[in-house]
C-alpha cells in the first residue's frame, strides 16, 4: 500500500464499532422514550382541582367584558 492508501484507511471509521455505537445510542433513546410515555398516562392534575377558588376565579373573570375587552355592557363605576 502506498502512503496516501494507508492514511486513508487509517481516517475511516471500522464499521462494526459504529454499530455497536447505533445500537447503544438506539437502546438509550427507546428507554427514555418508554419512560415519557409511561409517565404521560400519569394525571396532570389533582382531582377536583377546579373546584378551588384561584380556578374559579380565572373562569370568572375570563368572562368579565370589560376585562378581555370585549363587546357588551360596560359596569358604572
């Protein structure tokens, strides 16, 4: 082999070590894909959560004309 032949094949990657290395990377990623799917079907929320005052009061006042600026009767202040 000439010099040029051989610095080239030293550059190259060896092909069963970059497998190995996909396979890793691939058994990694569907790990951490089973978990956040796993922890999805977890609830989000407490139960009756909106029944406290602070939702409550969000539903309230999103429905306030003069608060969300929309058309309908202005309060005297």
């Amino acid at each position: 082999m000439g010099f040029l032949t051989r610095w080239l094949a030293g550059k190259m990657e060896d092909p069963a070590k970059r497998q190995a290395d996909f396979e890793k990377h691939m058994t990694t990623t569907m790990a951490k894909c089973e978990e956040i799917k796993k922890n999805w079907e977890q609830p989000t929320k407490t139960h009756r959560w909106w029944t406290k005052d602070r939702n409550q009061l969000t539903y309230k006042f999103s429905l306030e004309p003069m608060l969300v600026n929309a058309p309908g009767r202005a309060q005297n202040w």
